[in-house]
C-alpha cells in the first residue's frame, strides 16, 4: 500500500533551516510529483511547491521562492523540503503528499517544526 | 478576495445531507478545473475523499463511501461536495483544492458539525 512516512518533530531557533524528509513506499517513487504543504495551528492548508522525482525539477510557489528547497534521493524514495531562515511564523506542521493529475492523494502523516527562541 | 472560498462552517442533523460549496473567485470559471475534496480530522493529516472534474472524468478516493460525491454549480461557479446520511464519523473539517495559474490553491475550509 502507498505510504509516505516522515520524520519527526523538529524545534528550531529564529534564522536557522529545517530539514524534513518523506520516505515513500508501496510505489515507483519516480512516477509522481510530490507535494509539501504546511498548516499552522487551527489554520487552513498552504502550499508551498511540488518537485518531480523522475528529473529533479521543481515549482515553488511565490511565498517561498529564495527560501524553500526541495530535493529527493532516488536510491531511498525518499523526498526532502528545506526551509531557511525560519521565523515563529513559520511554526506549523509540515506534510508531504503525493502528486497525481492536478492534485494530491496520499499525505504524509505531518511534521511539526516549531520556531522558538 | 480569495481564490477559493468556502463556509467556515455547517451543521446538520445525523442521516440529513449537507452540501458544501467552494467558490471560485470572479473571474475563474469553474468549468475547466478539476476540484480536490479533502477531510481532515483534529491531529490527523488530510484525507483525500474525490477529485470532479465532470460526471465524466470523476475519481473516488480509496475506501471512500459513496455516500461521498462531487459535484459542479456552473450557475454558482462553484464545485460542491455532497454528503448523503451523515454520520458522527463526519465531524470533521473539509478543504477543496485547485491548480490554478501553475500553482495549487486550497479552500478556506469548512468545518462540519454533525449534531
């Protein structure tokens, strides 16, 4: 079965990155985008930027463009978002999520990254 | 204005129906895009319930009931998740989502309340 587990919580200071990872299964990694989004705390969901396994190639939306990375290791199925110079605005939880024609199905079960000085 | 927006909240009874809209911003027709329907419970990550883009070109997400559908209201420009016979096990909060102009856009949410 498709899963897309990630890991766990992370607490940084102001200024610093983040690094999260999604390690998939149950599917040819390569053959969907995937998908981050973040929700902090009783609020909606936003998206950040998708990546394509299969070449490398990503889209970042507007918020998050000069600050977001998103890479990913074939050998281990495993895709990775990067987030620099996080502020307390950027505490929330983190979720991964696999991409297929236009939209999402299969989340990650959410990372909580929280910015605290 | 937001590009998707939905009610932020709705009621109903256990066995009625509750019908949630997502409206397009003016200007964005509905017609073309294909519409994500998403349920999302306190502390669990969101659920995939259907994608509509036409009776068509549908597609139910795995295990989902068929009690949950998916709809267009061109006249509204809006897409509508129906939910026939709620359940308690519906109490949740519910996002709609689009590709629009070479990004994804999520609803404001919904959040239902079965009393």
């Amino acid at each position: 079965q498709v899963q897309l587990v990630q890991s766990g919580a992370e607490t940084k200071k102001p200024g610093a990155s983040v690094m999260v990872s999604c390690k998939t299964s149950g599917y040819t990694f390569t053959s969907n985008d995937i998908n981050w989004m973040r929700q902090a705390t009783g609020q909606g969901l936003e998206w950040m930027g998708w990546m394509s396994p299969r070449s490398g190639y990503t889209g970042y939306a507007q918020k998050f463009q000069g600050r977001v990375t998103m890479t990913r290791d074939t050998s281990t199925d495993t895709a990775y978002m990067e987030l620099s110079n996080l502020t307390f605005d950027d505490t929330a939880v983190y979720f991964c999520a696999r991409g297929i024609n236009r939209g999402c199905d299969f989340w990650g079960q959410g990372t909580l990254v929280t910015v605290s000085s | 204005q937001a590009v998707l927006t939905q009610p932020a909240s709705l009621s109903a009874s256990p066995g009625a129906s509750a019908s949630l809209t997502c409206t397009l911003r003016s200007g964005i027709n509905v017609g073309p895009y294909i519409i994500y329907w998403y349920q999302q419970k306190p502390g669990s990550p969101p659920r995939f319930l259907l994608r509509y883009q036409s009776d068509s070109d549908k597609q139910q997400g795995s295990g989902v009931p068929s009690r949950f559908s998916g709809s267009k209201d061109a006249s509204a420009n809006a897409g509508i998740l129906l939910i026939s016979g709620l359940q308690s096990e519906d109490e949740a909060d519910y996002y709609c989502l689009i590709w629009h102009n070479g990004a994804y856009v999520f609803g404001t949410g919904t959040k239902v309340t079965v009393l």
